[in-house]
C-alpha cells in the first residue's frame, strides 16, 4: 500500500514556489518506499515482508529462515508456507520474527524468520 501525500499541501507548507524535478519525485518515491516497509505490522496484511512484531492470529507467509534458526535445514519446504501466528511475534530486528505458528496441521517455534503479512 503507497500512501500518496497531497503534493499541493507540501509545496504550500513549504511557503514557497516549487518546481517538482527529479529531486523532489525522488524524495516522494522514498518516502512511499519507507511507508510502505513500515506499514506491514499490526494487522494491515499487506503482503510485505513485515518489519514490527504481528499480532497473535495474523496470517503470516514464511518469506524466509534465518541459518540461526532451528528449523533452516527444512528451510525448502518450510518457505512459501501461509500460517496463523499463535501468539504476538517477537520481532528481532532486520525483518526477523521468533515465535510460535500453525500451518495446517504443522507447528513451528521460529526463532528468525521472515514473515509477509496476510492480515486476519
């Protein structure tokens, strides 16, 4: 989800002309870039990689395993799969989350993995 910000709004508060060139697209594309890496957590089941700790019953997809995580030797056919957090993630910085999941009949206490959020 891209916020898009009231471009007019900007340039009035700037109190002052502005010409949009490059520099100002460029300084619009990574703000929606940073909203958009910031706005996965909480229940907005974005689909991106999440970067904040889920709430417990988020539906997750495994995106990847950290090699320090027990289960990275099943990384293969543990990556891809969607799931339901049992409890509220512990987000260990860098896009990693540690916890306890159920994917269909499967269950999983995660220590680094990668979640994107499906929401609820």
């Amino acid at each position: 989800m891209k916020l898009l910000l009231p471009v007019a709004g900007i340039v009035l508060a700037a109190g002052g002309c502005c010409c949009c060139g490059g520099d100002m697209a460029s300084m619009f594309e990574e703000i929606a870039q940073e909203v958009d890496a910031g706005s996965s957590g909480g229940g907005g089941g974005s689909g991106a990689r999440a970067y904040s700790a889920l709430p417990a019953g988020e539906r997750v997809r495994i995106a990847d395993l950290s090699t320090e995580d027990a289960y990275y030797s099943d990384k293969s056919s543990i990556v891809g799969k969607e799931c339901t957090l049992d409890t509220e993630s512990s987000y260990n910085g860098d896009g990693w989350h540690g916890g306890a999941v159920h994917c269909g009949s499967d269950t999983y206490y995660f220590y680094k993995a990668g979640y994107e959020d499906l929401g609820r």
